[in-house]
C-alpha cells in the first residue's frame, strides 16, 4: 500500500530557546542523532518497509521556511512532494484538511499519515511497523493514532485511555476518549492503570475518510480551507493557500476539531521509544546521560556536576560547569539559558519576558537563512557592520541596490560572479570587491562548493530593509 506522509511544519519554537526560535524553530536544528528532527522525520517515513511504500512526502508549512525544507529534504536524498503555504497558522486542524483536501483532489482513497516533523523515534523500523499494523483498521474507515506506552507519570503530554489494556501485539484498539495533561497524581494513576497512552499526535487515515469527519464534526472549517486549496497559487513549485479565505477558517488542532468528537477512533500501541522534545529536560533524558546524569556537547566541560545538560552552539564559546545539579546551561553566539532542570517548561515564560523587552533573541535567530544559503552579523558598531555570508553553489542573490551604505566583500572560500552595475567579474579567495552606494549590484556562486565571504557595510543606516531589487529568481519582492 502506498501512503503519504503529510510532515506539519510550522511552530514558534519557544520551549527550546534559544536554540530554536521562531524565525527557525526546533524541527530545523541538530538536537539528537544525525541530521534535523525534520530531515530524520522524513528519513522515518521513506522509501518501503514490507508492503508499505512511502510516497514522496507532502508538507505544510509557511513561507519563511519554504527553501529550508525543500534544502533539507534534498540534503537526505528526498524528493519533496507538494509544499502547501499556510497564509498563516491556524494550528493543525486546517493544515490537515488542505492537505486531505489537495490528495483527495486526485485520489480520494490516498493513505494519509500526518505527523509533526520535530518528534523524536529512535526505532524507525519498529514506527513503520506500527503504520503497517494501522492499515487494517484504515481499510475499515477508521481514523488511527499512535498512542505512547508511557515509561513515567509525566504531566506534559496529553493521554489517550483506551477500551482496553494493549495485549502486546501491535494491534489497533478502540479508543474510549482523549484526557487533558493530568496533574502528577492524576498521572501516576492512569501509569498503574496500563489502559492509557500519551498521545502523541500522529495519525493514518485514507483522505476522504477524514474528509467526511471534517464535514460532521467541524463543518463551517470546509468551506474556507476549501476555498483556500482550490484558489491556491502555484509559486516557485510551491503551492501559497489563498490568504482571504484562510484567514476565514477557525484556528483548531485536530484533536478538539475532530478527533474529541468521532467514534471511528483506534489507536496503535507504540513502546518503542518517542518523545515531541517538549523542553530542555526532553533533549536531556533523550540524548544519552552518562553515569553521572550529565550531558556535554563538544564545546561543553563538566566538572564534578549531576544531572545536568551543558551546550554550546557557538564556534568559539566554551561552556564550563563546575559543581552544578539538575541545572539546563544552553549558550548561542547572542544568548545564553541557565535554569533548573525542574523549571524546564517555564523556558517560554522567558521568551515573553524578552518579547516585552523588545529584545530581538525572544524570536531572531542569530543566522538569518535564506533561499541562496545564510547570513550572520559578526560585529556591529556605529556606522558600520561585518557579516558572514554563505551561498550555496549555483544560488544567487538578488539584484539590487541599497540607499545608505556602502559595500566591501572579501572572499574567503570558493569563487564568486559579482556584479557591479555594468562590470561583471569573477572574485575567488583572498580577492575583494567595492560595492559604491547607490550601485546596482549582485553576488552569484558559479561552483560546485559554498562560497564564503565577510561584507563589511558602512554607511548611515544599516538595516535589511534598505534594499531595492531589481530581478530575483526566488521572486521575492
């Protein structure tokens, strides 16, 4: 049988700052094992696995990470499928009926499994034979989640209790109801109990079969998603959601849509490991303690400590701990997190805090990533900015001229196609350029390898938004 991923790629990324922020949340970073939590996403769900074949995967997300997750994808050898464009987020009930919608617009009867692209499944042979084990209960009309065999009473996942205890098999079993996250008495209950799983917000169903619960149980939601899919825009291979009617559609998950209301619910027993990476204290107990209950990255050192995560994501910043229990040390290039591991969910409180203050690291990401590769400011200073740049081999950026400031670039790896008004020359390393104010300009990467370079920007206003651009082939305005 064959079956489409549907990978659910937005989010705010707050509860993994400030390695994950909005402008590149969680599913894009390097947390645990090799590659982002959505490349091994799609990695899980491709290629066959017995009688189940996975198609190219299908994705939605919204217009600033368009060329992140086709770059990604084909970076793991995947061809991406559709990539719907939300106008905005709307949560996951609207994001799950256009992409049910857009299949069902070719096939009605496609298998649809639609997953969130930031978990954690260790086990990807066993997940798959988890779908497998769904696919009966598909055939039947029934819509199927995954429920979690919970290892502990955790209080931040909601739970699925089931009509009964999982015999082991794998099979489906009929779900009795969906329980809010428990409090911890309440969750060491359902624990001893055996009969409840934690949900974790996967699901497998055949497009029309899901198609018809949005139509009983969230009907006023069809009409403008419907809406929205058939006045889509094609775009660069993209497919942009019509704005107007988007904005129209309620703003649900799917479990308070649909899934809360219907009786065609099985769920799949999976207890071969997973976790949404919910916070600091997730990313900890997944990535391996040692005896000690202490996990380093390369640029960490701990020192007599327990039960503790010490990261840094930055080149050049070594973090140390000495004598430090149950403590989260998180360090990036403009911010750094220390909390008790306790408090790990409080970690979006310091978002808002800082989002109050105005404070750009409550949403910025230090690297700015674009459709030709990315950026980051390396010094700033009073009329004057250095930045590294990286552009991908073959990509170019736009065409353009800028009001206030004056350009000089340096390349420091590859070859660069530079463009200064009607001079077109090639740069290669240790070779620089001027860019005067008011030129009209462009740097392009003939090559077969990343081209480097430092700009350093001089003039009386600095800001991105001091651009004209004349042509652009990522049609960006």
């Amino acid at each position: 049988m064959n079956i489409t991923p549907v990978l659910l790629c937005g989010g705010s990324g707050t509860r993994l700052w400030p390695l994950s922020r909005k402008s590149y949340p969680k599913q894009f970073t390097r947390l645990t094992g090799e590659g982002s939590l959505f490349q091994q996403s799609a990695q899980r769900l491709a290629g066959q696995a017995g009688h189940v074949a996975f198609a190219d995967p299908m994705v939605v997300t919204n217009a600033d990470f368009r060329f992140v997750v086709t770059e990604q994808l084909t970076e793991v050898g995947i061809n991406p499928g559709p990539v719907l464009i939300e106008p905005e987020g709307r949560n996951t009930a609207p994001a799950i009926l256009a992409a049910a919608l857009h299949l069902a617009a070719t096939d009605p009867e496609a298998v649809m499994l639609v997953a969130p692209s930031d978990h954690v499944i260790p086990d990807a042979a066993a997940f798959r034979a988890a779908v497998a084990a769904g696919l009966a209960a598909v055939a039947e009309g029934r819509l199927v989640t995954f429920g979690i065999t919970p290892d502990r009473p955790e209080t931040g996942y909601g739970y699925l209790q089931l009509s009964a205890q999982p015999d082991g098999s794998g099979a489906p079993v009929a779900l009795t109801r969906f329980v809010e996250k428990p409090d911890l008495a309440r969750a060491t209950a359902m624990l001893a109990d055996g009969a409840y799983l934690w949900n974790s917000g996967i699901f497998l169903f055949r497009a029309r079969d899901i198609l018809t619960a949005f139509e009983t149980h969230a009907p006023a939601m069809v009409a403008p998603v419907r809406a929205a899919v058939a006045e889509a825009k094609a775009d660069l291979g993209f497919l942009r959601l019509a704005a107007g009617p988007w904005a129209k559609a309620e703003e649900l998950s799917i479990d308070y849509a649909v899934m809360e209301k219907s009786d065609k619910l099985s769920v799949v027993p999976f207890a071969a490991g997973w976790s949404d990476l919910g916070g600091w204290d997730a990313v900890w107990r997944e990535t391996s303690p040692d005896a000690k209950g202490v996990v380093t990255s390369a640029g960490a050192t701990a020192i007599d400590c327990e039960n503790a995560l010490l990261r840094s994501e930055a080149e050049t910043l070594e973090v140390v701990g000495i004598g430090l229990k149950d403590i989260i040390a998180v360090a990036m290039p403009d911010a750094v997190l220390v909390a008790h591991m306790d408090r790990a969910q409080d970690v979006k409180r310091a978002v808002e805090a800082l989002k109050a203050k105005k404070a750009k690291q409550a949403q910025t990401f230090p690297r700015d990533f674009r459709p030709w590769g990315w950026y980051e400011s390396l010094v700033i200073g009073d009329r004057f900015q250095v930045k590294r740049i990286v552009v991908h081999p073959g990509a170019a950026l736009s065409l353009q001229s800028h009001h206030h400031r004056s350009e000089h670039w340096i390349v420091v790896q590859g070859t660069a196609k530079v463009t200064v008004n009607e001079d077109v020359r090639l740069v290669t390393e240790n070779q620089s350029v001027y860019i005067p104010l008011g030129a009209i300009h462009r740097m392009e990467n003939p090559g077969k390898v990343p081209m480097v370079l430092i700009e350093v920007q001089t003039g009386s206003y600095l800001g991105e938004d001091d651009i004209i651009r004349y042509e652009d082939i990522y049609a960006r305005s």
